[in-house]
C-alpha cells in the first residue's frame, strides 16, 4: 500500500510539472490552419491584442529561426502553448499560412520554426475574461492592448506584469508598453469600470445593513436592560 500511495503521489507531481508526455497541450494541424486578419503595421517590436476571449501577437522576427512558447502551470511546471492561426510575413511582404510554418512540440514547449529568419511572424492564444497571460518569445519592445472599456488603474482589480510599463488610453482601449523585454512573462488582470461601481453599491449596501444590525442589537440590549431594572434585577450584574 505504501510502495502504491509513493507511486500515485510521483505521478501526480509529475503531471503538475507537465512533465509526462511531450503533448502537454500542445496546438493540432487545424487549429494552426485556422483563419485570422492581423494588423501588420506595429509601432512596437511585440504588439498583443486581447479581445473576444483571445490575444493575437504580431511579432518582429530578427535574425531568429525559431521561437518557443509554453505557459506556466503552477508548480513549476509548463506546458505547450496551444496557439492557432498561424501566419509569416517575409520582408517583401508575401504572407504564408500554416503549410509553410513548422510547428512541433518538445519538452512541453511548442516549437516553432519560422521559413525565414528574418520578417514577422503572427498567432493566436486564448485569453480569459479578466486576465491574460502571454510568454514573452521576441526581444524588444512590447505592447499590450486591452479589450475595449477595460482599466487597470485601480490596485487588486488591475494588476500588470512586469513593472516598468508606460499606459495610455486610445479609443477607449488601454495600451500597455514596455520599451524592451527579452524573457518571461507578461501578466494582465483588468476589469470593466461598471465593476468598481456594482463593488462600490454592494460595499455600501452591506455597509448599511451592517450599521443598522448594530442599531437594532443596542436597542436590543437597552430594552433588555430595562426590563431587569423594572424587575428590580441587578442591572450592572
């Protein structure tokens, strides 16, 4: 029993590290030949947008065969990043899909191989609601753009990794720019503004209910006090 109980417990911290199978979550031939419009036209090295429950990156590729991509899954551990549309921009602008693009997975990290080491190179990932998180693969500058009418202004609702970002808002969407990273990860948590407002009327309700439970229990207590000193009853007692 406690040769099994070692055995289940090895293989639990093995799948927790992503280290069994060399899949771990890797992209299939049709979600990389699926399709995608991007903006090829960056002012940045690295440009992810986040919208529609996805992020797409557009990223300069220089003197680079390949990039590796994986996420992070507690632990310690990663697995393969799971990206689709895949595209390539040669420096003459001719594009290319999927067929063109080899992609594999090694060591729970999708490798990709670009047909060209120099032009860009562009994929799709799935982002959550509230949050996003993209491995940083190039070198350079970076900028993350928010979905529309989302903020990070505000402390525990708006977290963004690494520090040393500059933010500016443009058509009602929040750009996020780091002038170089070269490793990592970049971490995002926002929230809509309507959310400080529907936190801020709940605080104040039970802030209220709370006040007038306080109210109600004194009255309470001095009613009480009341009838033990028309009892005659030893009201400090």
């Amino acid at each position: 029993m406690r040769k099994l109980l070692v055995a289940v417990a090895v293989a639990a911290l093995a799948v927790s590290a992503g280290c069994l199978g060399a899949g771990g979550g890797g992209p299939s031939q049709q979600q990389l030949e699926q399709n995608a419009t991007y903006d090829w036209q960056k002012d940045t090295d690295v440009a992810i947008d986040v919208g529609g429950g996805e992020y797409r990156v557009v990223a300069t590729v220089d003197n680079q065969s390949e990039v590796r991509l994986a996420r992070n899954t507690g632990f310690g551990g990663r697995n393969a990043l799971s990206i689709s549309a895949v595209q390539f921009r040669y420096e003459n602008g001719t594009q290319v899909g999927a067929d063109a693009i080899d992609v594999s997975t090694r060591n729970s990290r999708t490798i990709v191989t670009f047909p060209a080491s120099n032009g860009t190179f562009a994929y799709s990932a799935n982002a959550g609601g509230r949050s996003v998180t993209v491995p940083v693969g190039f070198e350079g500058s970076h900028e993350l753009v928010l979905p529309s009418g989302m903020r990070v202004s505000v402390p525990v609702f708006g977290v963004v990794e690494p520090s040393g970002w500059q933010k500016t808002v443009e058509d009602n969407r929040v750009h996020v720019r780091w002038e170089s990273l070269d490793g990592g990860t970049i971490d995002a948590k926002y929230y809509l503004q309507r959310d400080l407002l529907l936190f801020g009327g709940i605080t104040g309700a039970l802030t209220v209910v709370a006040l007038l439970g306080v109210v109600y229990y004194r009255l309470q207590i001095r009613r009480l006090e009341d009838e033990r000193e028309q009892a005659g009853l030893d009201v400090e007692e």
